[in-house]
C-alpha cells in the first residue's frame, strides 16, 4: 500500500504529466511495441496516470484504499500498453481505459469480501451495478417494493431474481465471522456451533464407495461360478429389492418350493466356497 505522502506526491506528479498528441503518441507506442523503448512505455502509461487516478475515484466507495486502486490501475495500464496495436489507429486512452477498469474491479472483488463473489461475468456486472441500478429505479414518485426492485434489476443484467436479492442481502451487510458469539455473554454460543452437519464425513464418503465398488466385483466374479438356473433364483431372490418368493419361482421355473430352497441353498454354498477361493482373508474373519 502506498504511503499517505508517497501517494500525495505520486498523485500530483502524474496530475502534472503533459498530454500527448495523437502523432508523438503512436511514435512512442510504435517505439515501445517494435524496439521495446522502456522510456517510450514510461512516457505513454506517465501521460495516463491521471486515467488511472480518475478511474480510482470512481471505486473509492467500495472501502478499499485509493492508492491500492490506483496501483492495481496501473498493473492494467501496463498491460494495456504490452496488448497495445498502434496500427489500428485507435488511442490508447480508449483501449486502456477497459483494462484499468478491469484490473481494478478484480481487486476489488478478490478484496472487498473474504467470501469469494462476482465469477462469472453476470455476477460480476451485477455486483458493480446493484447500487446503481436500485437508486434510480428507487427515484420514482411511489417507493417500489424489493420484489419489483429485483425484477426490474434481474431484466436489465440478465441474472435471475434469487441472484438479485443475494447480491443485495451481501452488499448491505458486512461480513460476519463464524466464530462470533450469539449474544454478549461469556462463553456463548457461535455461529459455528449451529453449522455441524449429520452426513458423512468426504473420506468416508470415498471409503464406503470404493468398498461398495470392490465388493461388488468379488461378487460379479464369484456369480460366473453359478449355473443359469442357480444364477436366476439367486438374483431373483437375494439380488432385487423386492425379493421374489419360494412359490413364485417354484411356478416359473415348474418346480416344488422346497426344491427352490435346495438350489438356492447349494448355490449360496458355491458363492461362498468362490469367493473364499479369490479373497483368502475372508477365512481370518
């Protein structure tokens, strides 16, 4: 950050910096772009210093120090310069204004909030355009309810209402700390406390799916040991949700019940006896 009289002095030698005409400014930028003339850069971004330090102002009411703006300006205004085609006929004030702007408003969101906002583009014009947009449309002769406010809001910048009144709710408040105490008493309880969620925790969410996914292998493998009509009572009965009883196999298959029961018995046994054959260590449990 800069110093108070640091930047004082910073800001009025740029103030005092001549302007330069269309002519000397594209000689300069020419210098800079084909023989990279550290002093023609130095005289182009000098001249425009004061874009930056207008540009500065125009953000100050986000909170943050206008000599830090002022310096993230002048990241933008050099990048500006380095991206500058001077064949294209267009001064450079114009071209580096987007970048000064751009650069700034990154600062700004990465700054103005420890909780991360404004990713997208639409969020980002949403946050730097609330104000604005809510106090002229609030400039009417009947107040106008949230809801209105928000629609009114969400058509202009494309974003949708629930959007709107998020953005709005994060602007008029500061940020709260989780840790803050609920009430002014000792020992009270924080935000934090009231945050702790039931379900389970990410390794053991990851734990449970990799054995869910291993044993279902063990399983698929031990099922080729199975013949077709031993593999059908199986998944009919064990492998479903709705389990299909003795007697409605016995009739599907033309078979008694009990004898259902007898084959799924020796095919249980035939899993078992595989399984044991491909995961040794299920005999140690």
């Amino acid at each position: 950050m800069m110093e108070d009289s640091a930047g004082r002095a910073f800001i009025r030698t740029a103030m005092k910096a001549p302007y330069l005409e269309r002519e000397e400014e594209h000689q300069l930028a020419v210098r800079w772009k084909e023989n990279q003339d550290q002093h023609a850069l130095h005289q182009i971004t000098l001249s425009h210093m004061r874009l930056v330090i207008a540009m500065a102002a125009k953000f100050r009411h986000f909170g943050l120090p206008v000599g830090d703006l002022i310096q993230e300006g002048h990241v933008g205004l050099l990048e500006a310069a380095c991206r500058f085609e001077p064949e294209r006929e267009v001064r450079f004030s114009t071209y580096a204004t987007w970048w000064i702007r751009a650069s700034m408003q990154d600062y700004i969101l990465r700054n103005w909030s420890i909780v991360r906002g404004g990713t997208s583009s639409a969020q980002k014009a949403l946050f730097f355009n609330l104000r604005r947009l809510r106090a002229r449309l609030a400039t009417g002769s009947e107040p106008l309810s949230n809801e209105t406010l928000y629609r009114e809001i969400s058509a202009a910048l494309g974003v949708s209402e629930t959007d709107v009144a998020m953005m709005d709710s994060r602007l008029s408040a500061p940020d709260s700390s989780l840790n803050a105490p609920l009430t002014d008493d000792n020992g009270a309880a924080e935000r934090m406390d009231f945050l702790v969620a039931d379900d389970p925790l990410p390794d053991e969410v990851v734990g449970d799916t990799i054995d869910v996914e291993r044993r279902t292998g063990w399983l698929k493998s031990a099922l080729g040991a199975l013949n077709a009509r031993e593999l059908q009572i199986i998944e009919e009965r064990r492998l479903t949700d709705e389990g299909a009883t003795l007697e409605q196999l016995g009739a599907t298959l033309g078979i008694s019940k009990e004898r259902v029961r007898q084959i799924e018995a020796r095919a249980m046994e035939k899993l078992k006896v595989a399984l044991v054959r491909q995961n040794p260590e299920f005999l140690a449990a």
